[in-house]
C-alpha cells in the first residue's frame, strides 16, 4: 500500500521515494490442509464425550460429524435453521452462502440418523430456544465461531493429534478440504471422468466454478494421508 501510494506520489513530485519491492521479509503463507483420516474424525468425536453439559457435548459431536460428511464451511452450519433440513427428501439447505449462492446437499442416511437423534436431545434439553438455529449451546442461542473454535482447540489436544509441520496443524475448515481431496482420489482410483464429474463437487462445496475446486487436490498431493483411504 505504501509503495502504490509513494508511485503515485512520485508523478506530482519526482524526488519521492518509492521502497524497493522485497523490503520486508514477511510474507503470507497459506496454511497446508490438515486431511484427517477416519480414525482421527473418530476421536475427535469420542472426545467431545469430556464435554459438559450433554447437549454441549451432542452439538460439538454433531457439528465434527457435519463438517465431515458435508464440507459445509463453519459459517455455513452456524447459520443452519432447523427448516433447512429436509428429513424425508435427505436434503440440506445453504442459504445465501459465499458469492450469494445457496445450493441443496444430499445427505447419507447415517447422516440424517445422526441429526435425528441430535434434535431429540436438542428439543429435551433446550424446550425453549430463542433461535431457530439447527445446531445450539446449552443457551439455547445460535452458536459462535470463536467459542467452536476454542472447544476445537481442546478436542485437537484430548484426541492427541499433532502437527504435521508448522504450517500443517487441525483446523475446523480443513474438513472441507478432506472431503474435497478424498471424493477426487476416489474417483482417480475408480478410473472415473474426474474432470465430468467436477462440476457436481463443485456445486456441492458451493463453488462459484470448478476451478475453484481443483485446486484443492492440487494443493494437497504434497501432503502425506495417514492411512490409505477407502475406494
């Protein structure tokens, strides 16, 4: 910013300095996804279990196991209303996501078993919410990215997981990155069109093109997976 203004500058009055590019050393460095295997999913869901209350402890289960199975970004399941969810067609509704978009994304029915069961304990243990979030904390209110991220923190800890290197560590939006990466491999190893089939993800991860999406295996072929991932 200091150089584009010193330049312009520079053409009202010629003895202006304009600093070298390269001045600072600093540089932006874009995080390396973080692929969690199955097993690691596992135990960050079996560690919410430490949680207290029991509705704490289902909304932070159920929110790991959405992120997983979805590839929803954070905000995009904060913002969930209970009438996005369709039961009976297995559809999930984003509203008005990035880029304005809202899209549907089918749900396996593991997936629809697991919000059922969410929403009993939901509904027994918060009667009276003052939102109509999908997902919610023991005030009955919508959650906060910045509360989710320090429960995050401590489920990272109490599963064991450790970072990779110190631009590689768990983070909540490497979820979308995992599904992401393994739906490609899987359609690699299947010996599948991937670059058919692309616009599909896409739109599912809610990408305005699938450019968008590509980069995320290209991105992530450096990255070591842990275990081999299922065909």
């Amino acid at each position: 910013m200091v150089r584009g203004f010193a330049r312009h500058l520079q053409a009202l009055d010629p003895a202006t300095e304009v600093p070298p590019a390269g001045l600072l050393a600093c540089r932006n460095r874009r995080a390396v996804p973080y692929l969690y295997c199955d097993a690691e999913v596992a135990a960050l869901m079996a560690a919410t279990a430490s949680l207290r209350p029991a509705l704490h402890a289902a909304t932070h289960k159920t929110l790991i196991g959405l992120l997983s199975a979805t590839g929803m970004r954070l905000g995009e399941v904060i913002r969930l209303d209970r009438a996005d969810l369709d039961a009976a067609g297995g559809l999930l509704t984003i509203r008005d996501s990035k880029f304005a978009k809202s899209r549907q994304i089918p749900l396996h029915p593991s997936t629809l078993a697991a919000l059922a069961e969410y929403g009993q304990l939901r509904d027994q243990h918060c009667p009276c919410p003052s939102t109509r979030a999908l997902l919610v904390p023991t005030a009955g209110t919508r959650l906060i990215s910045q509360a989710i991220h320090y429960v995050f923190a401590r489920l990272v800890r109490q599963a064991g997981l450790q970072p990779r290197s110190p631009e590689c560590r768990p983070r909540l939006h490497d979820f979308r990155h995992c599904l992401a990466v393994n739906t490609l491999l899987a359609w690699y190893r299947q010996g599948l069109d991937v670059l058919a089939r692309l616009p599909a993800l896409s739109t599912m991860l809610g990408h305005s093109t699938p450019a968008s999406t590509y980069w995320y295996y290209s991105d992530s072929r450096v990255i070591p997976i842990p275990v081999p991932l299922p065909a």
